[in-house]
C-alpha cells in the first residue's frame, strides 16, 4: 500500500467515526439492544475479577509486612508499588498480545497469572516462619497480578468492545470503570474480614480458585477473530495516543490527590468522617456513568470531556475551599460526578486515532497514563503538602484539571481542522 493511500485512510478514519464502525462491526451485524448490556458485562466480567483479586489484600499486606513479618515500612510500601510498577510496563505488551494473538488469549493469560498469584500468595503465608522467604513469595504474588491485570483488563476492554461493535466502545469502556471500581471497593473490606478469620492463605485460596474459574469461564466463550494486516510500530501507536493519555493522567490527579490525601487533609483539621468523602465519590462516579453513557456517542467524546472536566475542576476548587467536612463531602461528589465519563470519553477518541488492528495496543497505552499518574500523584503531591499544607494538594490537583481542559480542547479543535480538509 502507498504512503499516499495510508494516510488519506488514516484520516478517514479519525474524522469519520462511521468508517470506523462499519470496519468494527460485530460478527452476526450489531447486537439486539435489549440484550447489549449483558453481552458487555460478560465481557467485563473479567475486568471484575481482576480487580477484585487486586483488591482482596489491598488493606491487608501493608500492616502484614510491617507489623507481622517485621520488614520496614519502605519495603511494606514495595509490596504494593511492585503491583502497579509491573501493570505499567506490561500494558504495551498486554496490547500487543491482544492485537496479534486476540483478546481472548490475553484475557485467559490474565485470569492464568491471577490466579498463579493466589497461588504465591498460599505459599507467603505458609512460608510466614521463614520471612525472607515469604516476601520473596509475596513479590513474586504482586507482579504476578500486575502483569495479570494488564493482559485481563486489556483484553477484557478489546474483547467487549470487538464483540459488541465499535459504536459500543463508550458503553464498554464504562462499564469496564463501574467494574473496577466496584470490585475494589468490595475486595478490601471483604479482604480484612476473611484475612481475619482465616489467615491470609486464605485470600489465596480464593483468589486461585475465581481466577480459575474464570479462565475455563474465557476458555468457553466465542472468540473474535483478529484482524489481519500490518500493526502499526509501536512508537506511532504510542505518538497517536500520548495527547490522550497525558489529558486522562491530568484529569485523574484529583481523584488520586482525594484517594491518597483525604484522610490526612480531614486529620489536619480535626474533622471526621474522611471515608465518607470516598464513599460520596464512588456513588456519583458509578450514578453518572450509568445514566450518562449515553451522551458519549450523542454529542461525541470531546464536548463530553470538557463538560466533566469542568464540573471536576469545580469539584476540586471547592475541596480545596472547603471550611467544613460537609462541604468537603459535598465536593467529592461534585468531583466523582465530574470524573466519570473521562476516561471513556477520551478513550473513545483516543482508539479512533489508529486502525482497528492497533485498537489493543492503543488501549494499552491509553491505560497505562493512568497508571504513571497514580505512581508520580503520591510524591509530587506529597512535597506540595510540605512546602504548603494539605489544601494546596487541591489547589495542584485544581491546576492539572486545567491543564487536561486545556488539551483536550486543543485535541477537539484539531479533530475539527482535520475534518474540514
């Protein structure tokens, strides 16, 4: 194919989303809408899982390090930033396996190394009377499940969305979000109760046995074929996506500021009930991505995201602002509410930057600026507190908001000067 042929079908398919949904269309035509929701949820299913199996030791291995086995505090915080260190270098190849070899064998890899992990973490716990030993198992269980949760949740994403047809991404791509969140949220608590009845072998057990179940679960269901032809390299996939996933990384510092922060920020002040800040942004987040989806593939992923970028930028400002704990709480909401559909509205522009085949690793990518924003919010935000006290968090929060408003309009006005030519 010539250069001249490949970059007029690049550009069709930025500014034309309706080529790119008759190339992406499901096999069997589209899906009956009274039953698209349970095809989307079969698929995220496995995005659940992972994350619950994420979630399960969550509030567990910190303490369990430190207190119990008598390592530092430093290297209790390793056991869990290893997870998110493997995630991160995983996604481009978790992307790279979806596209070439299919969702479906990155998605029951996923599950495998998931459940490979509880099985680690059986052997930690065992191992509790040599402890060397059963940290070596402990590491070994954390990057198992980090680069578990990049070929799960990559090719849960790509599965749902190859499946159920192009002009449904926005549809899978949230309900991917409402099971991450959800299984977190039920994970840790869940977690501290059967750690403390039963010992921590018996997160294991149970994370070894759903993961799996849930790879027979994947070894049984309808794979989708992969589309054949040239894949892009993988620093042009990455040159496409970058502007989105750098918008995604911005918005989502004040979610990762008011996760990490809050308790602290609420202590400072002598206020209680930070956790319920926590618990008012989860129920915004998961309200507004059910009731709103819609909107993505009504007025387009651009004007989308800077609506929710500027109710989060308001949430944010008041958090900062906040003079009581009310207040604060009400601010979480309006910044949950406000977050959202970020992510799905970015992303849906973002995957139509590149061709159907590259769709995996360009959700690798896009994903994985969300996780170097988890891993630089913590410091950086850290040392703004130092310098300037627990609001100014908000207030750096509030600036990296803008920041993610600011690209993503440039984004809109580029996509619009590409459609006029």
């Amino acid at each position: 194919m010539s250069t001249t042929i490949h970059k007029s079908t690049t550009i069709r398919t930025l500014v034309s989303p309706n080529d790119a949904i008759s190339a992406s269309e499901p096999i069997g035509g589209p899906p009956p809408r009274s039953g698209l929701t349970g095809q989307i949820v079969g698929y995220t299913s496995f995005t659940f899982i992972v994350y619950l199996a994420i979630g399960l030791p969550l509030a567990i291995l910190p303490a369990y390090v430190h207190l119990r086995m008598g390592f530092s505090a430093a290297l209790a915080g390793l056991v869990i930033s290893v997870q998110y260190i493997a995630t991160f270098l995983s996604r481009p190849w978790a992307g790279h396996i979806s596209d070439h070899a299919g969702a479906k064998i990155a998605v029951i890899w996923g599950m495998a190394m998931c459940a490979g992990s509880g099985a680690l973490l059986v052997a930690a716990a065992w191992l509790h009377g040599t402890p060397w030993l059963s940290f070596v198992c402990l590491i070994g269980s954390r990057l198992a499940l980090g680069v578990g949760e990049s070929l799960g949740s990559t090719g849960a994403t790509l599965w749902g969305i190859s499946a159920v047809g192009q002009q449904n991404t926005a549809k899978v791509i949230s309900f991917n979000g409402i099971s991450t969140y959800g299984a977190l949220a039920l994970g840790a608590p869940f977690g501290v109760v059967l750690e403390t009845h039963f010992g921590l072998a018996s997160l294991g057990f149970l994370t070894a046995a759903v993961c799996g179940g849930s790879v027979l679960f994947a070894i049984g269901k309808r794979a989708v074929p992969v589309v054949a032809g040239e894949h892009l390299p993988f620093q042009s996939v990455l040159g496409r996506v970058a502007p989105h996933g750098i918008a995604l990384a911005l918005g989502g510092v004040g979610y990762s500021v008011l996760a990490t922060f809050v308790t602290l920020f609420y202590a400072s002040r002598h206020w209680q009930g930070a956790a319920l800040c926590l618990t008012a942004f989860g129920i915004t987040f998961i309200a507004a991505r059910l009731l709103f989806i819609h909107t993505i593939e009504r007025f387009g992923g651009y004007p989308v995201a800077l609506a929710c970028l500027s109710v989060e930028s308001l949430g944010v400002l008041t958090l900062w602002l906040a003079h009581s704990p009310w207040v604060a709480m009400a601010a979480a909401a309006v910044t949950g509410f406000g977050f959202a559909l970020v992510f799905p509205a970015v992303g849906v522009e973002a995957v139509r930057r590149v061709p159907e085949k590259n769709r995996g690793t360009a959700l690798g990518v896009y994903t994985g600026f969300s996780d170097v924003s988890f891993f630089l919010v913590g410091p950086i935000a850290g040392t703004v507190i130092g310098a300037f006290g627990y609001a100014s968090a908000f207030l750096f929060a509030l600036l990296c908001v803008l920041v993610s408003l600011g690209i993503v309009a440039m984004l809109r006005r580029r996509n619009h000067v590409l459609a006029a030519l």
